[in-house]
C-alpha cells in the first residue's frame, strides 16, 4: 500500500490500482454522508479530481495518485457512504484504474514514510 500527501492510499494488483483515503482522512472528514464515485472509462491523470466525498464537516476532493483510466467506481458507497468512516483502507475504496505507468506507484509514499509525514502535520 503507497500513499500521497493528500492522504490517498493505492494498492496496485498487477496494472490496477485500488484508490481510497486513509484512516487519517476519513477521522478528519467525521461521518461521511454522500460519495460520488467516478464512472468507468474516464480518464485520470495523477492529481486530477477523482471523486466526491461529503461529511457533516465539508465536502472534499479526492485526486487521483496516479494515471490511468478509471475500470470501477465503488458504486456500494452510495448507498453505504459510512463504509468510507467504517472501512477506509478496506472495503472504503472510491475506484479502480488501470495503472498507466507503474513508475508513478512506486513514487508514493510508503507506510512508514507515510507516518513519518502525520507526525509533521
């Protein structure tokens, strides 16, 4: 599993990356209550707008962390928008896109360097 500083997760199965947001972002979101979801087929390229997540707090962005073109959109979040509190780095994930560059994966953060990076916040 990388990271971004955005607080996206990626795990990557051969050419498919798995997006989520991270345990930190989702305590930071409080409860979510809506998720737009991208549609297949569209195309991302790191740091573009990948979905929508909105809390009783804020609405926020969530980015792509790497480029590709989106295969699946966790269509289950939008009848279960608190999977993303109770799930984040599991069955909380936004999408699934098909890894342009597999170079782009290994430039996220790791765990530890991901860590190392909350305690600077």
């Amino acid at each position: 599993m990388r990271f971004t500083k955005d607080h996206e997760w990626v795990t990557l199965e051969g050419d498919v990356a798995t997006v989520g947001i991270t345990a930190y972002a989702a305590e930071q979101l409080g409860d979510v209550v809506f998720v737009e979801v991208p549609e297949a087929g569209k195309a991302v390229k790191a740091g573009d707008n990948l979905a929508v997540v909105e809390s009783v707090k804020a609405a926020s962005d969530i980015y792509a962390p790497v480029t590709g073109e989106v295969i699946e959109g966790n269509t289950g979040l939008g009848d279960a928008p608190e999977t993303v509190n109770d799930q984040p780095e599991k069955a909380g994930w936004f999408a699934k896109i098909k890894i342009a560059d597999q170079a782009e994966y290994e430039t996220l953060m790791d765990r530890v360097a991901y860590e190392d990076f909350l305690q600077s916040l």
